[in-house]
C-alpha cells in the first residue's frame, strides 16, 4: 500500500509542475511578443507629443497661457461710417451755432451766444474772432433764415478752419537702408505723448488698421518705464497676430527696445514698425534726450517716416500745452486725437493744428478695437452740424 501512495504523490508533482511551465512558458511568450511589438524607448518617448498638455502645464501656476485668438479687424470705410455716426451722436457746437443762425434777424445777444459757443468750443480767441467775422459778414450778404442755407455757410466755414488740403495720408513707404544696416527696413511709426491719452491702446488699435490693410506690422515696446504697458502691448500683438518686441526687465534703456524692433521688423522685411514710448514729462530736458535717443537709434536702421503725438480730446487747452512740448523735443508729423466722442466740443481738432502747423491724422471715437480711424475733415464737419 505504502509503495501505491508514493507513486501517486511523484504523479501529482508532476502533473503539478507541468501545469505551471506551461503557463509560464505561454506568459513569457506573450511578454516577448509585447516587447517586440514596440521600437526601443528613448528620453523623446517620456516627452509630451507636441500640442498634448500636461498635468504641469494645465494645473501650474506658471502654465503658458492658452494662444490668443486671431481677430479680424473690421475694415476702413466701415469704421469711418460708424464713426462719423457716433461722433454725430455727441453733439458737437456745429449745431449749438446753427441753431441760433437759423433764427433770423439776430440780435446783439444772439451774436454773444454764438461766441460764447465758439469760445467754449476750444477754438481759442484768436480763430472764434476771425470766425465770428467772417459768420456775421456772410450772415448780412445772405439775408435769410433758410436753414439750409445758413449750414451751407456754416459747413463752408468750419471746413476752411478744418482745413481739407491738408496731407493725412500716414507715411508708409519703405525708407532707405542707413548706411550699413541689414535687412529691407520697415516704415517706422513712433507714438508719442503723455500718459493717460491710450497712447499705448492707440499702438494697438494702430496695428488693426495696418493689418485691415493688409500690411504686416511688428510692434516695439519701447515704455519701460510703466509696467504694464509691455504687457498691454503685446495682448494687442496676440490679437492681431503681430509680433511685439519688448525687454522682460522692467526700467530697461528704450533706446536698446526700439532700435531691436527696427532690427526685427527689417530682418522680417514686415511692412510697418509701431513702437511706442514712455509719456513722463518730468522736464522737458530729459524728454527731448530720450526721444532724441529713440529716433536717432531706430534711424541707424532707416529713417522715422512718421512721429504721430497721441492727444486726449477732452483735455481741450491743456493738451495744446502738452502738444507744444513734445512738438518742441521731437518734430512731430501728425496727430492721433482720442476720445473724441466724450466731448461736445470738438474745437481741439482747429487749434491743434493751427498751433503746431501739423493735421490730424487719426482719431479715436470709444474703447473698442476697431474705434479709430483717418481723420476724415467733410464727415468731421458734416458730423458737428448733426
């Protein structure tokens, strides 16, 4: 009996066993079979694929922020009539005047009204004089109260102030390479003025236009000295899909900013450079240095086609100040008015150019992207008699 049992225990051992090799066996080959299946692993392998996001980069403090979403900006002869009808829509002296000219035989304080319009309206003393002669002289020759023919007097008048003939086409061309420079140079834009005219959001909106043009544009963040400008200027940048050359340290030489977006825009062979500058008018020694410095470097590159000085509207006598400085440390080719729609009077539009002998060449009607347009003088006018 004792020999049966040992003969039955090696049998089960053995079949024990042989069950267990053959799972091994069939393991092992499903193991080999994965492994060759796959080309060998390398550091790329541990790598995110390019566009997959991680758990760093989607939970992190410091995750890149997600591309911005490219905007199409809206198209010139579209602004212009938006904006003419929202600057119509503020009120402008135009029909304060025309309102009392319509009345007929005026009488001595109707004429004071008048003035006192004109004078209110940021015209200054010197053009609501001539003006005023002018409309009382006109006003005898016509001896009517049509009110048709008195705006057909009006409009002529104010459009003579306005000045039509005026040149306000922004200089584009493409400059002449300096002596030495690499590249094919881009028309260059410097924006000057205070802080607190949008003269960082005009570089912006600026960048719309040129783009509804169909010009490729880099912007230079030349105002190091506030902080949030750079920053302001490049989500203009995203927006439109346009480079931003800007310094990550913050009180860096705007000189250095400029001339490296000069430098990229030629090396880009892009159509326009826009850089925008630091508005602190401290004194005016030290203003006229630095925009002195600014100009002369971009121009080892090409030559500024454009220095555009930013004004706020509604500032009236107090921009015309601010404008004589700048115009006296950097020469200045054209004006930006914004905020043109928050004010009634509209009068800064004469005087500034009377004062500083140069036009306005765009401005600003609200806050959104596309608010700002050339300055267009017949819709201005026709816009101010309502």
């Amino acid at each position: 009996m004792e020999p049966i049992l040992i003969v039955l225990g090696i049998i089960l051992v053995i079949v024990i066993g042989g069950g267990l090799w053959l799972y091994a066996g069939r393991r092992r080959g499903q193991v080999s079979d994965e492994i060759s299946a796959h080309q060998p692993m390398s550091v790329e392998d541990l790598l995110p694929s390019e566009g997959e996001d991680t758990d760093e980069d989607a939970e992190g403090a410091g995750a890149a922020k997600p591309a911005a979403t490219l905007e199409s900006p809206e198209s010139i002869p579209g602004r212009m009539q938006r904006l003419r009808a929202r600057l119509a829509g503020a009120g402008g002296f135009g029909k304060a005047v025309l309102s009392v000219l319509s009345r007929g035989d005026l009488t001595e304080e109707d004429w004071e009204e008048i003035e006192d319009t004109l004078l209110t309206s940021d015209l200054g003393i010197e053009v609501t004089t001539s003006l005023m002669d002018e409309l009382r002289t006109q006003a005898k020759v016509l001896g009517t109260s049509d009110p048709e023919a008195v705006r057909t007097v009006l409009r002529a008048e104010l459009l003579k102030l306005v000045d039509p003939s005026l040149d306000r086409s922004l200089n584009l061309e493409r400059p002449t390479p300096a002596e030495g420079a690499q590249g094919k140079p881009a028309a260059a834009i410097l924006m000057v003025g205070v802080n607190g005219t949008g003269k960082t959001t005009t570089c912006g909106k600026l960048a719309r236009v040129l783009v509804a043009q169909d010009k490729t544009v880099v912007l230079g963040a030349a105002d190091t000295f506030r902080a949030a400008a750079a920053e302001q200027l490049s989500t203009w940048g995203e927006r439109v899909g346009v480079d931003v050359v800007r310094s990550e340290k913050e009180g860096a030489d705007p000189a250095s900013v400029a001339y490296d977006a000069a430098r990229e825009a030629s090396a880009q062979e892009a159509d326009v450079v826009v850089v925008d500058t630091a508005g602190r008018l401290q004194n005016k020694a030290g203003l006229m240095d630095e925009l002195g410095k600014i100009k002369r470097v971009m121009e080892k590159i090409a030559p500024v086609g454009e220095i555009l000085l930013v004004l706020d509207a509604t500032t009236g006598q107090n921009g015309m100040r601010q404008a004589q400085v700048f115009s006296e440390a950097v020469g200045v080719t054209g004006i930006v008015l914004t905020k043109l729609d928050g004010t009634a009077k509209g009068g800064i539009v004469v005087t500034v150019q009377k004062e500083l002998g140069v036009p306005v060449k765009l401005v600003g009607l609200g806050e959104g992207a596309d608010d700002l347009a050339p300055f267009d003088p017949e819709g201005f006018v026709d816009a101010l008699l309502g």
